[in-house]
C-alpha cells in the first residue's frame, strides 16, 4: 500500500473567537474545502455568537477556551480573537498540545511575539500566523521569479494601500482603531502588504515615517507614509490610508529590479529584459482580482498549514516570520513618535501599539 492509500483522520481544527473573520475560517473548514481537515468546534465569549456558528456547521459551541480544549483536545486551535488579545490566547492555549493557527497581526508587542513563541517552542507545537496572501496566486509568481533571480539587482519596492474604511467601519466594535488592541492601517488593514513588501525585498535596514489621523474618529492613525532602505541598499516606499473615499481605490505592491517589473494585487506588470516563453500566460493567468479584500489564499494558506502538520513539510508563516514584520511596524511607529530615521535592530522606546493610552 503506498502513502496515498493510507486513510488518515481528519485533522481537527477548533476556533477562539466567532467574529467578521470567523465566517472565512468556519466556512473552509466546516465545509470540507480543506483536505484533510475538519471543524470540530466553536467558541466565543459571546455565547450567541458561538451558537449561531455552531448551529451552522453542526458542530458543538463553547464560551470558554479551556473547557473547549478539554472536553474536545483538538489537534490544531485557531485564535481569532482580537489582535491585542492574541499573545494572552495563545500562551494560555500553548500548553494543550494543539498547533496553533493565529490571525494577522500576531501580537502588537514585540516582547509579547517572543512569549508566543516561546511558549509553543516549549510545549512542542507548531505556530503559525495567518499571512493569507503569500498564496495568492500572483505572489506566488513573484516570489518564484525573486527566487530564480529574474529581477537581477533591486532597485526599488512600493505598496500602496488606498482604501475607504468609513467610521461606521471602526464603530462595529470598540477595540477597532485603539493602540491597545488594533493599531491602525499599517498594523491592520495594510499589515499583508508591508508582510509581502519585506519577503520579496528582504531584510530593512532603517525607516523614516509620518502618520495621521485624517478623517476617522479614533486613536491611530488612518494614514502614513514610509521610508524603507533595505540591507540589499534597495529603497522602498509604503502609502496606506484607509480614509479614501467614497470607496476603495487601490491594493498593489509594485516591485522594480535591474531587469524585470511587477505590480500586484492583480497582476498588472510583468516585464523582463529577458523573457521566458512562459510569460505572456502569466499575465493571461494571473490577472485576476481576489474575489473579496481578504484575498484568495485562505484556502491554500490552510492548505499549506496541514501540510506542515501531517508531513512536517516546511511552515512558511511560523512565529520568527510574524515577529518579522511586527518588527518593522514597530520600527515604524518608533520613527513616527521620534521624527527620526530609525534603524532596524532597535528596542522599541516610545511605540504606542499595545499600550493603554495614560488618558484612559
Ligand atoms: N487575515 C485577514 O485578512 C484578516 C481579516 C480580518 C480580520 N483579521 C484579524 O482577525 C482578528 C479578528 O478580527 P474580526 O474582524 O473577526 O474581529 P471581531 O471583533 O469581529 O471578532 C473577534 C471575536 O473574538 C471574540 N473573543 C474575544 N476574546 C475571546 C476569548 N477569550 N474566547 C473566545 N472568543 C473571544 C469576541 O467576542 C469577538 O466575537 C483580528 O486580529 C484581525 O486583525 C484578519
């Protein structure tokens, strides 16, 4: 009998937290999208909440994360809680023995990444941090064209995230906007693009940033724009504002090299000076836009999570790449309070994400 014919059961997956981003969780999992893998129960402190997920997918709700952990011993534990709240979730929940799975961002603290994974290095299981879109299908490409060196020498990587979040938007729930539990559109919304802007353009030496807080009502800020030098001597440039309006205008990473350019979320550009013969298919079959801001790579990130589990095949979202780009919003932050340039290798200072402001 070869390997493709042993019958393996179903990994179990739980989740913490039934909120907006639960309904991409609870739908791949619970609907059997991801092979290999099932839902095997919900929680939320919100008991409606857990129960109305529950009932959708026939699976048993919970209001505490630790008579879930108990009663159901899951194999793999997705927090979805809120982003100031995921360190305290998943150190509480690292000694259960589950893999844990977290959403994006997976802390606000530095100090608070390195107990996370700290904590699951020493119960033994693995991390991993929800970075969906370095599976979608044009990152992919990318990625594979910086791997085999068709850029040549970088010269320079742009994101710009231009996008509307009205106040209605940030008054859903009070944790939105705060520095204690959220941060703002560069830890937030525009967290995937400075994630994709670092993998593809490596290591940051130093940043010069400006922030502001321009039409919404709330304690982060809603706009900021970056300096980036890279190790490589390469620049950068990150533009994120969630105060577009009326509507969302742009998601794009833009990526020029000595002899090829590119721009993403859908493929745009995708110019060499030396072509391969594949390359007017991948224009042909990567210009597609995501169906929805979340882009397409839930499905393939879970994917790649429980090849990682079942085959020990390499984890590519783990915690040193979360604390990666924790560390250059960090740094952000830092110059953005210091007016100065700041370099990478910094304790942070005076960084407001994840404090309760003194006011309050
Ligand atoms: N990957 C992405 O593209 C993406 C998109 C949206 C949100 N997110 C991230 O997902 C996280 C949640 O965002 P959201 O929009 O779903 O927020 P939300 O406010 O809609 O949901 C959070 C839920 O967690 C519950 N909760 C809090 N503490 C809990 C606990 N100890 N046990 C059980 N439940 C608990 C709350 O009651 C709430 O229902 C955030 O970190 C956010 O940044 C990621």
């Amino acid at each position: 009998m070869n390997s493709s014919e042993i019958h393996l059961p179903d990994i179990k997956v739980a989740l913490v937290g039934c909120g907006r981003i639960s309904d991409r969780h609870a739908q791949l999992l619970g609907e059997g999208q991801i092979a290999g893998a099932k839902l095997q129960a919900v929680c939320d402190i919100v008991p409606e909440k857990a129960n109305q997920k529950a009932s959708l997918y026939g699976v048993p709700a919970y209001s505490d994360m630790h008579e879930m952990m108990e009663k159901e011993r899951p194999d793999v534990v997705t927090v979805l809680t809120e982003s100031g709240n995921h360190a305290r979730n998943v150190i509480e929940l690292a000694h259960y023995g589950a893999h844990v799975v977290v959403e994006k961002p997976m802390a606000l603290k530095l100090s608070d990444a390195d107990q996370m994974i700290s904590a699951c290095d020493a119960a033994g299981i693995k991390l991993f941090v929800v970075k969906q879109n370095r599976f979608n299908l044009p990152v992919v490409k990318l990625r594979e064209a910086i791997e085999n060196g068709r850029f040549g020498k970088r010269v320079m990587g742009t994101v710009r995230v231009r996008w509307c979040r009205p106040q209605a938007y940030y008054d859903q729930a009070p944790w939105r906007g705060t520095w204690a539990l959220d941060g703002g559109v560069l830890t937030n919304q525009a967290s995937h693009h400075v994630d994709l802007l670092e993998w593809m353009m490596g290591d940051v030496d130093s940043v010069f940033a400006m922030s502001r807080t321009a039409l919404a009502d709330i304690e982060t800020e809603d706009t900021a724009t970056v300096l980036l030098r890279f190790s490589s001597g390469a620049l950068g440039i990150i533009e994120a504002t969630t105060a577009v309006r009326p509507k969302d205008l742009e998601g794009s990473l833009s990526i020029l090299g000595e002899i090829g350019g590119f721009a993403v979320n859908e493929m745009k550009v995708w110019n060499f000076v030396e072509p391969e013969p594949s390359d007017p298919d991948v224009m042909e079959n990567y210009s597609v836009n995501p169906p929805n801001v979340y882009g397409f790579g839930h499905k393939e990130y879970y994917d790649h999570v429980m090849r990682a589990i079942r085959d020990g095949g390499p984890n590519l979202v783990d915690g040193l790449e979360g604390r990666r780009s924790l560390e250059l919003i960090t740094a952000i932050y830092e110059s953005v309070e210091t007016g100065t340039e700041v370099n990478l290798r910094f304790k942070p200072k005076r960084v407001r994400l994840g404090e309760v402001p003194r006011s309050s």
